[in-house]
C-alpha cells in the first residue's frame, strides 16, 4: 500500500532513469575492478574484524556450547536442514520468492559453517555468494521495472549478502573479497542513494517495510565500514540507513510502544521469515559497531507491552486486533525472543514464554534468545491501557484465557497497512471471539480485500447510505481521535470521535464504550451519537465468526445473540427504537489454520439527519441466567438499565449537553453509572461533572469537573 504522506524536498525519478543508473553503475564497477574513489579515499580491502554483526571469534566457543544444548540443538538442527533443502535461484531476474529462498540459502549455510566450521556449508555458502555477485541487481524483476530500486525483500537478500560475507570471511580469497565488497557497493548501496529523497522511498515511511528495505542495506555497511576505511558511499549509505530508520521507523513508535499498523506488521518488521533484515537485526548490528543501542529507544524499548495487552485471552494467534490481522499467524519468535533480551523487559520475557509463536528463523531464535532472563506476569500492570499516539485502547479484566479483552481503535491516521475502521472495537471473552474484525483470508491481496477486508463494511463502525467505502482511506491529520479515557480495575470508558473520516457527510460521530467488569467476564454498552450534513441512512455493524454465530432472537425488541462454543452473548439494541435488524453473511477469514465463514449484523435506521446507537454486549456461559436488559428515556436523558439477581446497573447519558436526572440517579455531568447491590449503591463514575447522587445521596461532590470511577465509601 501506498505512503499517504507528502514527503520533503523529494522529487520523483522515472523508473526507466533509475534502471539506467542502477546498471550503468554495475556494469562500471565490473569493468573498472574497483568502485571509483574519491580524491584521497582509501579503496583497499583490508580484511579484518570477521566475524563482527552479531558476534566475533571470540563468542563462537560460547555458540557452539549453547547449540549443543535443548532447544538450541533442535533449532540449530533446524537450521543446517534449510541450508540443504532450501534452493538457491539460477537468476538474474528474480522474484520476491527467489529473493527470500536466496536470502535463507545463504544465510543458514553460512551460520553453519561460522558455528561448527563445517566447509561443506561454508563453500556452499560461498558458491552461492559469488554467483550472486554476477546478477546485475539484488532486486526482483517486477520492481526493477517500476523503477523501485530497494524495497523490503531486496532489503533482506542483501542483508544476508552482508551477514554470508561476515560469516565465511575466512573461505574467501582476498579477489573473492574484493569481487563481493564491489557487488555490496554496487547493487546494495548505490541503489539505496539512487533512491534516497525520492517519493519512491517515501512509499515505505512511517511502515514496517522501511526498516526491511534499509535494514538489510545497513547491514551492508556495518561490515564494509573497516574492510573499505574511508570510502565515501559506504558512509554517506551508513548514515542515509541509519537518519531514516530513526526518523521513519524507530520514532514512529506510540509514547506507550504501539506500532499503528498492528501486531503482525510489527512482527514482521522485526524479522522477516527469510532472515537478513529487519529492526532487530539492524539495531543488534549497530549497537557492536558503534554502541548506539536502538533497543533502549525510549518509544520501541515499550513495544513489549503494546504485545502483552493486545494478546487474546484465548492464545489462539497474535492478535484479534486491527489491520492486516490474521488470527492464526502467531508472532515471530526470534524477534519476540530479541525484544525479551535485549530490552530486559522481563513482560516481554512473559510474552515470550506465554504467547503463540512461529519460529521461521532459527538462527534469530539461536542469537537471541535468553532463557536466563527473569519474566514478570502482566497481571502486574495495569488492566486497561490506551496508547496515546497510535489511537488503540485495550480494555481487559485480566490475561487467563477466561478473561475478557476489548479493542477500541480512534486516532491519527497510519499511511501503512490500515483499514478504514475508526472508531471500531472487538471483544473477546470466555475464550471465545465474539466481536470481530475479519482480518484477512489465505488468499491474501485478491479483489476481495479492497472490497472486503479493507472496507468500511468490514468494520464494527457506522456505515453510510449502504457505501461499503464510507470512510476515507487517508482522511486529514485530526479527522478521528480519541477524547476521553478512563479506567479502573472494576471500569472502564472511552470515546471516540470520527466525523472527519467520512468525507464530510458527517458533523459528529461520537462512540463512548462502557466496560463494566465488576463481575468477570463484565460487558460493554457501546454508545454513538451521530449528526449528519443532510438526511443519510445509519447502518451500526457488528461482525462475528461463523455464519450460524448470529441469531436474531427478537428483532423487534432489538434482541440477538451471538454464540460461540459454550458462550453466548447477549445483544440488546436499546436504540434507536424499532431499527431494522438483519444478518448477512460475510466473507471468510483465516482462523484456526483454515478459512472460516464471518457473519455480520446489521442495524439500520431510515434516511435521517441525526441518530443514537445503544446497544448492549452481554457474554456469559450458555445456559446461565440471561439477564434483563432495559432502556431508559427520560427527557434529555438516556441509557440502559442491567439487572443480574441482586445487583442493579444504571448507565446514564446525558443527551443534549450536561446534566442527567434520571432512574433516581441525578449530576451535572454528561454520563453517570451507579452499580447497585441490594439497592444500595456500591460503585458509581461520573463524567466530566461536579456531583452525582441516588435518590437523594451524594456519591460524589467536587470543586470541578471531573471524571472519576470509585468505590462508594463504606460499600
């Protein structure tokens, strides 16, 4: 996908111009022998300190003590077995397929002979090396034609090139030195200042793919920064890699450590399954060449939590959250693994431990892994977290597999792997994945994900007028935000404001979610509050697994269910009054290593200029006592009433302004709850208010307005 932004002084460059330079600067270097040189720049090789990316000489005893031993046998096991199985491409012209198996050729075999000293890899690594060396360009075809000259997967090929030069040093010939540190220079770093300040680079910003791309290019000077001392393209390419990568990749992390476009692509720019590239390659590479060390940024160093919170309950896959999601990808071990070690986190460590994960890089899971380092369990942090820059919100009642956790996505807009699903959430509960979003299906980038997958329809949000693009793809800085944020250990609120996604149709679009988790798993009410320009029709979607998950039970008083396994979960549209509900089937999402049907449900008003949602969430075991669920019209006053055995919940808004007089419940403020035991109040939150009281006694007073959730005194 494209990069939304307009980048600085950048100028585009025909693709046909690039190709030109690009193999007039190959076949130069061919023919001269060695890469011209500046006056007074110092071009010979000097072939010293190898190996140095990831370790030295000195740390091989301690490799081969650590690969001796379970699991690092089984993983190092796992490694010589790609380098005898994996093909390694006739070439020249390459595919994206022939870039990764090349990339994983080279580096499995090399990795093996730096460890064991086994020639067999060694020289197969080698031959493998030098006919690389005769390509014209490291990048596939497809790209090279489109004038795109360093993308993710050529990125990765050559940081392989880098990390096979550093690890067979010794087999090579000091011509053979020479012929590969020409190729590094020629297909790796020219290319990259070709492309350096053009919109072409600008594409991959603020992306996982940027740091794929010019992560592996990093790597490529880090082990000809001794070998060719002074050369004028290895350091201006060392510090284009490296001002980039800060600026488009490691400052682009949320304040709290959130990547905006979601949980795999935050995987995925750690490590690619090839290998060769990736942030946590090129920040363990730089921390030994020069002792920056990238792993304590301020912003990615929190990343590890960002994981912890959006990790379902059910452990089934990475995510059940926004974006590119695919429910059964579990997320990459190495880079897992670096984050716990070289962070010292030790919830990245739980993580680690507790999370699903895939291990497609073994030589990651080898160098990084330490299973020495203490875990700490999240139940000590916080329940509730909201990352601030990047606009996700997760709300849980805890992190055991019977816990709920509820996804709530509003803010500034990511030019990267997005989807037009502002002001939307998930739940999951009991286990189950009740409220979806439907990820992506096995077949990946098909006509379905523009029409499906990477629709508003898709999303639980508001549609408009039945147009399944009701949200722009990139809306203005601003246009969704989250205003509000509260949250204690017994409940949580928080609310969304998206008006300016939809293309100016709208002049309000609030969404407030109430998580009430007083009694596990809890439940959600979900309120909006819409205003149109002119008279539009209001669709509030609901997406679920299956297409028998969905039952309307009692369309008429809003009622509906969604069931899963042994858990159902109570769907109560309070508002508006008498809206049409419906249910359609979806499209299929991958889940569980299979495709699997979705279903959705539609509630739609008729053409009208403003309208309220009020629908309840109610998830419980199957078969346990339903409870009654009611709404609550008094005035400008609006809400639900919950009602389970003893216990009493009263949910308030105020419709119009502040001010809330209602079901014996009066404050100042624009929403109140008061839960209620026995009769007697026990819990209350106001917001944005100086008191609140029930029938006549005073919960709260205050000097000013203020949002609160607390326990009533004595209660």
């Amino acid at each position: 996908m494209g990069n939304g932004e307009t980048p600085r002084n950048r100028g585009a460059i025909a693709a046909g111009f690039l190709l030109v330079l690009l193999l007039s600067s190959a076949v130069a270097y061919a023919c001269l022998g060695t890469p011209p040189a500046d006056p007074g720049e110092n071009v010979t090789p000097v072939a010293t300190g190898h190996p140095h990316l990831y370790f030295t000489s000195a740390d091989v005893a301690g490799l081969q003590a650590k690969v001796a031993a379970e699991p690092y046998r089984s993983w190092f096991s796992g490694v010589q077995q790609l380098a005898r199985e994996t093909p390694f491409p006739n070439g020249p012209s390459l595919s994206q397929q022939d870039l990764g198996d090349a990339a994983r050729a080279l580096r499995t075999n090399a990795f093996v002979y730096a460890v064991n000293g086994d020639q067999t890899y060694g020289l197969r690594a080698k031959g493998y090396l030098l006919r690389a060396c005769t390509w014209p360009y490291w990048q596939d075809a497809d790209r090279i034609a489109n004038g795109q000259l360093v993308s993710y997967m050529s990125g990765t090929f050559q940081g392989s090139i880098a990390e096979t030069y550093d690890w067979i040093f010794p087999l090579l010939t000091a011509e053979e030195r020479a012929t590969v540190q020409q190729a590094m220079v020629a297909k790796s770093l020219e290319p990259l200042r070709i492309q350096h300040g053009t919109e072409m680079e600008a594409k991959d910003f603020n992306t996982n793919r940027i740091v794929l791309a010019q992560g592996g290019v990093g790597l490529v000077t880090f082990v000809l920064k001794d070998d060719l001392p002074g050369n004028s393209t290895v350091s201006s390419a060392a510090s284009i890699v490296h001002d980039t990568l800060i600026q488009e990749y490691f400052n682009r992390f949320d304040r709290d450590g959130a990547w905006a476009e979601g949980i795999g692509y935050l995987s995925f720019g750690l490590a690619n399954d090839a290998g060769g590239s990736g942030a946590i390659y090129y920040a363990e590479a730089l921390r030994r060449a020069t002792g920056e060390d990238l792993f304590r940024h301020p912003n990615f160093s929190k990343s590890p939590e960002f994981l912890v919170y959006f990790l379902p309950p059910d452990r089934e896959g990475a995510s059940s959250a926004f974006g590119d999601e695919d429910f059964s990808d579990a997320f990459r071990s190495a880079p897992a693994a670096a984050l716990a070690s070289r962070t010292g986190n030790p919830y990245a460590q739980w993580y680690y431990r507790n999370a699903p994960l895939r291990f497609p890089d073994p030589i990651g899971d080898i160098l990084f892994t330490d299973g020495t380092l203490p875990e700490q369990s999240p139940d000590s942090l916080p329940l509730s977290r909201w990352f601030r820059d990047a606009g996700w919100v997760a709300m849980r009642t805890g992190w055991n597999t019977d816990d709920t956790l509820v996804g709530f996505k509003s803010g500034p807009i990511n030019p990267g792997n997005v989807r037009p699903e502002k002001n939307s959430f998930f739940l999951d509960a009991l286990g189950e994945r009740l409220v979806i979003l439907p990820g992506i299906s096995s077949k990946g980038y098909d006509s379905n994900y523009w029409n499906w997958y990477a629709a508003t329809l898709a999303q639980n949000t508001i549609l408009l007028n039945r147009d399944s693009q009701s949200q722009e793809w990139h809306p203005p800085q601003g246009a969704s935000v989250i205003t509000r944020f509260l949250s204690t250990a017994f409940y949580d609120q928080v609310q969304g404001s998206a008006a300016g996604v939809y293309k100016g149709k709208l002049s309000k679009f609030t969404r407030d979610l109430v998580f009430v988790k007083l009694d596990n798993p809890g439940y959600l009410v979900v309120y909006d509050d819409l205003a149109a320009t002119r008279p539009v029709e209001f669709d509030f979607l609901l997406h679920t697994l299956g297409q028998e998950s969905l039952t309307l039970t009692d369309p008429a008083a809003g009622r509906a269910t969604i069931t899963r396994g042994n858990v159902t979960a109570q769907v109560a549209v309070i508002l508006p009054q008498g809206a049409a509900m419906s249910v359609h089937p979806g499209t299929p999402t991958h889940f569980g290593e299979s495709d699997q049907p979705t279903s959705y449900l539609q509630v739609a008003t008729g053409p009208v200029a403003e309208t309220r949602f009020l629908v309840v969430l109610y998830p419980q075991i199957t078969g346990s006592p339903v409870p009654r669920i009611e709404g609550i019209q008094e005035g400008d006053v609006i809400g639900v009433r919950v009602t389970q055995g003893e216990t009493e919940d009263l949910l308030l808004f105020a419709s119009s302004g502040a001010g809330i007089s209602g079901a014996g419940v009066t404050s100042d403020g624009r929403m109140a709850w008061v839960r209620l035991e026995g009769g007697v109040p026990s819990h209350f939150s106001v917001v944005e208010g100086t008191s609140l009281a029930y029938q006549g006694s005073v919960l709260l007073t205050s000097p000013v307005p203020t949002s609160v959730a607390d326990r009533v005194a004595g209660a």
